[in-house]
C-alpha cells in the first residue's frame, strides 16, 4: 500500500484507505493462502502436525490500529501484520523448531517475542515473525499493496489465551482494572502456562520411555531369533537383527531408587535392561511391584519383568510373570504370545499352541504370533496348518524375509 501522508493535526481519509484496502483484498487472500500452503509443506517434517491458518487483518481492526499509531506520534504508520500466517503448535519444543524452519526457508525482516510476566499484567505470549513476501508469490499473484507478512508461532494454549483475551481486555470497551480480577486473569495466564510446561514434561518423559522400550523389545526378539528360528533354519537364512544403537544410554542411571516415581522407576530398569544388566532391571521391576499400584500397572510391569527372566534364560519365572499378567489384564495379548514364546523355546509346543491361539483369539492381525505359531505346527508335524499361518502372517506382513523363507521350506516339505 502507498504510504499514506497525515497531518498530525487532520484525520485521515477513511474512504479513501477504504478504497485501497478493498482493491487489494483478493490479491492478499491469495498470498495469504500461498505462504500458508507452503509452511504447511515445510512443517510436515515436525512429527506433531502443528495446525496452520491463515487470515487478512479486516477493515476495521486496520483502521483501529492505524489511528493508534498516528496517536503514538508515527506520522506514516506501516501496518506490518495485514497478511497473517497462525502456526499453532502442540508442546512448547515445537516452538522453537517451527521457528527455525521459518528462518530457513524465507527472509525474515524481524522476531518479536511477545509475553508479559508481571503478575499485574495478563498478555500472552507468542513469537511474531515478519518476513518478506517471496518473490516468485509476488511475481504471480502481482502487488498487494505491502511487501510484508506476519507469522505467529504458538502452543495450543498460548492460542486459547490470545483469542479469549483479545475479547476480554484487547477488543472491549471495559478493561478489568481492579486488582483482585486482574490478578485472577494473571492467575489463569500462569496455569496456561504451567500447564504448557507439565505437557512438555510428560512429552519428552514419554519419547525417553519410548526409546528405551523399543531398544528393550529388540533385544528381546533379538533373543527370539536366537531362540527358536535356529531349531528350523539354517542361521544363513536369518535377517540382520542387530539391536539399534540410536542413543547412548550408558550415562543413564539405574541404581537409585530412592524418591523417584513409578514412571522414572520404569525408564531406570528399561535402561538398565537394554544395558543387559538384567538383574537390576528384574530388581527395578520388583521394586515397583512392591509399591502396589493398580492392575493395569501391574500387568504391564509382570510383561517387562517376565522378558527380563527371559533374557537371563530363566524360563520358568518368566513363565510366572507372564501368567501375571494376564491374569491381572484378560486383554494382554502379548503377554500370552511372549509366554508362547518361552514355552516353544522349551520345547513345549502343546502350551505354546495354546497360548498362541489364546493370542491370536484376543488380536487375530499378528504377524509374528502367526509366524511362531506356524513354527510350533511345524514341530508337531502339521505342516499344512503351518503353511496357512504362514501365508497369514505374510498377507500382513510381506516384506519379511524369515517368513518367506520358512514358507519355502514347507512348499518343499509338501511338495508343492
């Protein structure tokens, strides 16, 4: 928009910032919709999918904030945020990366980072990034009539502050000024923002719980492997099942038990496990055993505490603690395959054929439990029965190697 030259002492011509505002209005809701298909594009690489919006500042919230910049002494106010870009993010770690693949992508002119953290004073808080409007958007959708956009970046909270206090205090004719409901407003800005940082908390607890439990899976199918494929494959035929090595749990502790919580208790012996130290983990497990918490915990630690056993090659507990586990959670499908398992790996196919249909009678779409059990019928002699488990497992599963291998091994045993 061509600047707009104001005598301090006249007003400004409203028609006529009217007129130009409505000439350019299709061509902003265009660009606006251009650079917000393409932060779309760009933060699809953040795992938490933020939610992106795009919005033309109207008339009247333009006039508004034009006045109050000729109020404040700007003789030729420059509205900076007519064409606004929302990244509205769920935990407070995306803030950070959202921004940065801001800053890389386009030409950014400034940041601002709005907040207040006085008690008497309730704004929110946000990152406001101006940036230039591409080039090659100009080139095709033509002048605007400004050559900047505004891109806020904020949590899901954040959000639902900004909205309800632009209504309450920003947009109102009657500001709380009082101080018991100013500092209630105040009160209710710090629980968002507590609540923010609670929700970070549990995010990264969960993806370090995360990590720790899938090294810890694959050592145990690792074991699996080792198991029982080798009672019917030639070593040859199996996949590369290394464990990863994506993070360094070596600096983690596992031995301090004293005033931790049931959650970090749990993440100490998932690293003390997948650091094979598997007596202090079963130690870990038992120790939140011994603090009683309900059923459904419970099961879930018997299932970790029975792999552990099993990777010590202690059989029959492992056994035991699986049996707990179902027992205290009818629905744990995995306890009773894992339970299979070690009784396969002891050569006790009948049991193994039990515990694997009473696993695939809860969830019948495993294809690992298939493929075990089409193990466990090969070993009785029921070929057949293995080869259809094996075709199932397959039809779930494609790509893998062991099972294609083993079905060609029962083709050849049937003679088909």
């Amino acid at each position: 928009m061509e600047d707009t030259k104001t005598d301090l002492h006249s007003s400004p011509n409203k028609n006529r910032l009217w007129d130009e505002y409505v000439q350019f209005s299709e061509k902003r809701y265009l660009i606006v919709n251009d650079i917000k298909e393409q932060v779309e594009i760009l933060l699809v690489k953040l795992n938490s999918n933020p939610v992106v919006s795009g919005r033309i500042k109207n008339f009247d919230s333009y006039f508004s904030k034009y006045l109050r910049l000729l109020k404040n002494g700007d003789e030729n106010p420059k509205i900076t945020d007519l064409l606004g870009v929302r990244i509205i993010c769920p935990f407070i770690e995306d803030l950070n990366a959202a921004e940065k693949i801001i800053k890389e992508n386009f030409k950014v002119l400034e940041t601002e980072r709005k907040g207040h953290y006085n008690f008497k004073e309730f704004g929110y808080e946000s990152t406001h990034i101006l940036i230039e409007i591409p080039k090659n958007i100009l080139a095709e959708r033509g002048d605007p009539g400004t050559d900047i956009a505004e891109i806020q970046v904020r949590t899901i909270l954040q959000d639902a502050w900004a909205e309800v206090e632009h209504e309450l205090v920003y947009k109102a004719e009657f500001s709380p000024f009082d101080e018991p409901m100013r500092r209630k407003l105040a009160a209710v800005n710090a629980n968002l923002s507590l609540a923010d940082i609670i929700f970070q908390e549990i995010r990264s607890h969960q993806r370090k719980y995360s990590k720790e439990l899938e090294k810890r899976r694959k050592s145990f199918f690792q074991k699996i492997e080792e198991s029982t494929d080798d009672l019917i494959l030639d070593s040859t035929w199996l996949p590369n099942m290394e464990m990863e090595q994506d993070i360094d749990t070596s600096h983690l502790p596992y031995d301090d038990l004293a005033g931790n919580s049931i959650d970090d208790l749990l993440v100490n012996a998932l690293t003390a496990h997948n650091q094979n130290k598997f007596n202090d983990a079963i130690r870990q497990y038992s120790k939140i055993l011994e603090l009683k918490p309900d059923n459904r915990i419970c099961s879930i630690i018997y299932k970790h505490r029975g792999m552990a056993y099993f990777a010590c090659s202690e059989y029959n507990e492992a056994i035991a603690d699986f049996t707990s586990s179902m027992e205290l959670d009818k629905q744990s499908y995995k306890s009773a395959y894992f339970r299979g398992v070690v009784h396969s790996v002891i050569k006790k196919y009948s049991e193994a054929l039990n515990d694997y249909n009473l696993s695939l009678g809860i969830y019948p779409y495993q294809p690992f439990c298939l493929f075990r059990r089409a193990q466990t019928y090969y070993h009785i002699g029921d070929f057949p029965q293995a080869l259809a488990d094996c075709e199932n497992s397959l039809s779930l599963e494609p790509g893998n190697s062991s099972v294609s291998r083993f079905k060609e091994l029962l083709l050849d045993k049937l003679k088909m």
